[in-house]
C-alpha cells in the first residue's frame, strides 16, 4: 500500500517571510454567506513566500523561469533524504558535509535535506522580531551548489527552513544562490556542464518517515516565474 502526504505547507496570515516582509493577503470578494451567488477570493503573495521554488532567473538575468520547464520535470522518482540537526544560524554544506554529501547516490534528482528547523516555524508569527525561524535560520554555503553540480545529477533540493540564504549571512547566501542557480556560477571551471539545481524552500517535512518513491512539485505557474509558491506531494510505502 501507498500514502500520500504533503511536503508543503498551507499559505495562511501566519505564514513566515524571510526577513520579516509582507506576507499573505487574502480578501474574499463574495461570499454566499452574505447574499452573493458564490464564494470568491482575492489574494496577493509574493513569489518567494510559503513552500516555493526557485527558478535560475531568480539570480541571473539570463536564466530559465519556472513555466519554462515541462510537466515531467516537475516529477522526482530518485529522491534522498539527508537528516541532519541544525542549529539557529549554521552554515551547512562544509567539510563536515562530504561524506553526507557523498552517500547521495549519484542517481539522485531529488534531494531532501531534513534538518528538524520546522519546529520554530510556527512560533514565527507568535514571538518578537528575533524569531528564530524569520531571522537566524541555517543558510548553505557556495561549496555544497558547486560540490553536488560537479559530482551528483540532481535538479533539485529541498530542506524545511525558509530560505536557502542565512539571513544573518545574505551576502554569502547570495553566492550560495547562485552556485546552485546560475548557468556559470562563481568560483566554477570553464568547462562547467551541469545544470542549474533548483532550490524548494521552507518545506514541511516533519511527516516525512521514509524516503519517498515519488515526489511531485507543482508551482503556481506564471509567466516569467523567478520563483512560485507550490504544492508539494510525496509518495510512502506503508
């Protein structure tokens, strides 16, 4: 037997943005309740809030955009999970990475990265401006996009913090951005060849027990999307 679970959080008034900025907005423009023939909603959101994916365009100018791609690239049947604890403002992908870095099999288009950094998201919207999950997350260093494009074929990777940029760290995390989404990121050879790796962010992987047969990622598609909030859905043997 098989379940399906959501590796995607619900947009909702509470949901965090990096750095403190405008969240989601939700307006219902008719409602049954109040006389109208139907239910409707208007809503306002930034690309990059909630569960989203970020596109190359996102850090390069020349980049691919998210509706660029095709339906199939959206499904991830060889998917690893690292677990790993982070701690407030840590950087990963170091030295200390290698060897998680290198049990990843090669194969691998999908990897999830599992750090237990979920738990604060829900007091993000409770606490003051100091909130853990908005403003001391974990970031990745340039190191890792360069090491798993070098050496591993995935397309994506994904991890349960709100951005893959440490906001105490944002000019390193801009580096970080584009080594894993620039099409010549800094510090690559010449020669460089392997594709852009596309990051999902503020994921909600606390559900997740095994590691999933199939991933599905489905962005809001737009035109020129830099990146999109998405729904995100796991396939488990049970």
């Amino acid at each position: 037997m098989n379940k399906w679970v959501y590796l995607s959080h619900q947009l909702n008034a509470a949901t965090p943005a990096y750095g403190k900025g405008e969240g989601f907005r939700v307006q219902r423009v008719s409602s049954i309740a109040n006389g109208d023939t139907s239910n409707n909603s208007f809503f306002q959101l930034s690309s990059h809030l909630g569960t989203h994916i970020d596109s190359s365009y996102h850090f390069e100018k020349a980049g691919y955009s998210l509706d660029q791609l095709t339906a199939e690239q959206w499904v991830f049947s060889s998917v690893h999970v690292i677990e790993y604890q982070a701690v407030p403002g840590e950087m990963l992908g170091g030295s200390n990475w290698l060897t998680l870095f290198e049990q990843t099999p090669v194969d691998t288009d999908l990897l999830l990265v599992k750090t237990g950094f979920e738990r604060y998201r829900e007091k993000a919207s409770l606490v003051p401006d100091d909130s853990l999950y908005i403003f001391h997350n974990p970031g990745w260093l340039p190191e890792a996009g360069l090491w798993l494009r070098e050496n591993r074929n995935i397309r994506a990777i994904g991890f349960d913090f709100i951005s893959l940029t440490s906001y105490q760290n944002r000019s390193l995390g801009r580096q970080a951005h584009r080594a894993f989404l620039a099409s010549q990121p800094d510090g690559a050879a010449n020669d460089w060849k392997h594709d852009p790796i596309m990051i999902i962010e503020d994921m909600k992987l606390s559900e997740l027990t095994e590691i999933p047969e199939l991933v599905i990622a489905a962005p809001l598609l737009f035109e020129g999307a830099d990146g999109s909030p998405a729904t995100v859905l796991a396939k488990l043997s049970i």
